[in-house]
C-alpha cells in the first residue's frame, strides 16, 4: 500500500486516484476547481465552471483505448457513463471493423463528472476540492533529491510516498522543481502554429443522431473542418486555422461559422438537423510537448512522477488526449506500489514505461505537424503542397485510403486510431504491409481531393 498524493483532478488525476484506490492504495486528491454541480448531463456541460481545464469545452473523444482501459479498472464507470447518455459506437475506419472493441461519444464535461462523482465516493480517496499545490516537500541526502511530500496553498503539508503531477497542460511542475533547487525537467515542444473554433450542437426532434466515426475530418490547404459525436444526441464542430490567418478572427462569428461548415459536404447534413448550444470557443497555444524526469545520467528526482497532458500531450485533432492519460494512469495504479521502496528507481521505470507505449504518438504527431504547417503556410500563399516523400507519410496516407475498400487494412488502420496498435505494428503485418505497397505502385501521386469550399470562397465567407 502507498500513500499517494495527486495534483490536478482533471480527467487523469481523477482516473489515477480511482485506480489506485481500487488496489488498496491511499490517495489525497487536491483539485482547485470545485465538484461538478447538481443535476443532468447538461449541467455538468454548462455550469461546471473549470478554469483550469482550459479545452473542457472543445471536442474530445474517447477512442478504444480509453474505454478497454475503462472496462478493465471500472466497468461501473463505464456502465455510469451510458446511463448518464453517453453513447457507445463501434470502431470503424472506413470499411474496417474491430470486433469486440468500442469508443465512447461524449462532451468532455460529462464524461469527467461521472468519473469525478465516481472518486468522491470511492473508500480510499479523500478529495480536498478548493485547494491547489503550490510546491513539493523533498528530503536530501546522497544522490538526487526525494519528493516526501506536497505543500497547498492552505499551508498544509501533505505526506506522501509517491506525488503525481496531474497538473495538465500547465503544469507547475518545473516550477515545484526548481523551488526545491533541482534540475528543470527534460522538455521537448513544438507549437503547431494554429488555433481551434469549437461549437456544440444538439440534434433536432425528428432526426437520427449522427454516428461520427473518428478520425472525421476534412484537410484543406487552410485548416481542418472536424467533427466529433458526444453524448445525448450532441456533436461538435471544430475548425483550425493558423495563426497567421488573416481572417482568424471572423470565424468567431457563429453565423459565419455555421455557414462555413455549411459549404464542407462532410458536414453540411450536420448542420442541416442540428440545433446551436453554445457560441463558438477559442482555444489557443495549440502545441506538442513531452516533459521527462529522466536525462542522461538518470532521474533528476525521485518520488514525483508527470501524469497525461503534465507528462506528454499532442495536439487535440485525432482525440487521443484522454484516452492516452487513462493508458498511463492503469500503469501508474499497476506498479505504485513499487514507489516507496526505491523512489528514484521508479521514476526511471515509469519513464521507461511511458516513452515505450507512449512516446511513439508524440513522435509521430510532431513529425505530421510539422508537415501539417507547411501545408498551412503554402495555403496561405496560395499554393497546394504535395504529399511529401517521407515513406511513413506515404504509407500512412495509402493505408487509409486503402482503408475504404479493403477490410483487412481498414482493420489495421482502426486499432493504431484507436491506440490499440502502434503504427509499426499495425502496418507490420505482412498481408497488411503487401497490400499498401501494391496500392502505392498503382497510386503513387495520393493527392488530397480539391478543397470544398475553396480558399476564395472561405474568404467570401468574410463579408456575406
């Protein structure tokens, strides 16, 4: 048994504490945004005020395997989360299937309140709501500092074997660190160069809730048009646009908003039978960054350990966010009670766990963002970049387009979207592997569709 505190009761914190709990582990959860209100899902989407969640209202998804980590740790969560409407879909990429497998559609909100509820009834967990860490207590002697503990900002000291930072994406982390005279974390960042527009919309009486299947988007020489499903009969739209987007600031119109995706005809019969819920959110400093305890010469600190978006996040177009957080967080309860017999030691191999099954998805996203902004930047200028001829890049983009057709492929191409397989061993499979290669001798060029609408017809959108 080890006594282990949180930092941040977000979607990951709230995860680690259930999970741990359940295996016998003591856990204070310190969360400085209060407990989700009373009442049905939509209070939960419209009233929980979370300022220190700053993407709770933009889309989310939880892909695979966020719910077979679910199903494993709290199959009751994962029967809470129908009960409270939200909706359970199949896995599907193109024609491909996974059979025995699902992703669930939810606004994040409601999905982060019965998971939250879920804690604050859980044995084991005492929750201090109100209330943030605002520094580490550590021990000296030989070697690298030992986190013992973490200070609030009530003054309180709190003992604990092991600390996780579940502080998201601004994570105090280096800052807790650098107060206890220790070695910045090892970061690694990349700024995507664009922001996200989100709006809600609910299905209106008499039509058929739409199935989204993810990934759902639509890539322009300008942006991505997104749409992602939720929880009773809702669904979002999403449009990115860089930075450096002349126009970037229109498009927090609702009216031009909804008559952009309107002229997108992956998107147009959404708008077509859904109703507006909310006006239309910014979320900015979109950006890849993966922070480590682990240098060269070993952890910089023992007893202290990052969790979900404080220890990696990627960009949130593919939806991965959660559904990696909750992978790393069934780790953390799997090994925690290793913690207190040597504190360095398991950050090290919780590092080591985390760049293993983790990592791949930061490479690779950094590596199609940064293709992502060449294409954005040539948009700009007018220009039409072509597929580029990195072969990973190549075999990703014959794989799903292969996908549409072919079921053994679209099965491949659905386990790695839904981090069920890394890309290497989803398209390692040697009839897999066969036939993206067949499909690139007979399609080499694998050029994108013509952008619908077009840059000058975005840009009439403007001034109608």
């Amino acid at each position: 048994m080890t006594d282990v505190v949180i930092a941040g009761g977000g979607f990951a914190g709230s995860a680690a504490a259930l999970f741990l709990a359940r295996r016998g582990h003591v856990v204070t959860l310190v969360e400085r945004d209060a407990p989700p209100p009373d009442g049905g899902p939509d209070a939960d989407f419209e009233d929980w005020h979370r300022p220190g969640v700053p993407q709770a209202r933009q889309s989310h998804a939880l892909l695979g395997r966020a719910r077979r980590v679910l199903m494993d740790e709290t199959p009751d969560v994962v029967e809470a989360l129908l009960d409270r409407g939200v909706h359970e879909r199949e896995l599907a990429v193109g024609v491909g299937r996974v059979p025995g497998e699902a992703m669930l559609s939810t606004r994040r909100l409601v999905a982060e309140a019965v998971v939250r509820r879920a804690v604050a009834r859980e044995p084991g967990v005492t929750v201090r709501s109100g209330e943030r860490v605002v520094g580490l207590v550590a021990a000296g002697g030989p070697g690298v500092p030992i986190v013992t503990g973490a200070r609030t900002e009530s003054g309180a000291v709190l003992p604990a074997q092991l600390v996780v930072d579940a502080g998201g994406r601004r994570s105090a982390l280096p800052r807790w660190l650098d107060q206890l005279g220790v070695q910045a974390p090892v970061e690694e960042h990349q700024d995507c160069g664009y922001f996200y527009l989100t709006r809600f919309y609910r299905v209106r009486p008499g039509f058929e809730p739409p199935i989204i299947p993810v990934p759902s988007g639509v890539v322009l020489d300008y942006g991505n048009a997104l749409s992602f499903g939720a929880d009773n009969d809702t669904f979002s739209l999403s449009l990115t646009l860089s930075v450096q987007d002349p126009h970037r600031q229109a498009f927090r119109d609702p009216d031009r908003f909804d008559r952009f995706f309107a002229c997108v005809p992956r998107t147009a019969p959404l708008i077509a039978i859904g109703n507006p819920i909310t006006d239309v959110s910014l979320m900015a400093r979109i950006e890849n960054r993966r922070r480590r305890l682990v240098d060269d010469d070993g952890p910089v600190v023992g007893g202290v350990v990052a969790l979900g978006d404080a220890s990696l996040h990627t960009n949130p177009t593919l939806g991965r966010g959660i559904s990696l957080a909750l992978w790393q967080a069934q780790r953390l309860a799997e090994v925690a009670v290793d913690a207190p017999d040597d504190p360095v030691a398991f950050v090290a191999a919780f590092d080591e766990w985390t760049q293993a099954h983790l990592g791949v998805w930061f490479d690779t996203q950094t590596a199609a963002d940064a293709a992502a902004l060449d294409r954005l930047e040539a948009g700009l200028r007018g220009e039409r970049l072509p597929l580029g001829p990195e072969p990973a890049g190549r075999r990703a983009a014959a794989a799903f387009a292969l996908a549409q057709t072919d079921p053994l492929v679209g099965a491949a191409v659905t386990r790695m979207v839904h981090l069920l397989a890394s890309p290497a061993d989803a398209f390692g499979d040697p009839a897999v592997a066969e036939r993206i290669d067949a499909f690139l001798q007979t399609e080499p060029d694998l050029e994108r569709p013509a952008d619908a609408p077009t840059r000058a017809e975005f840009e009439a959108l403007v001034t109608a």
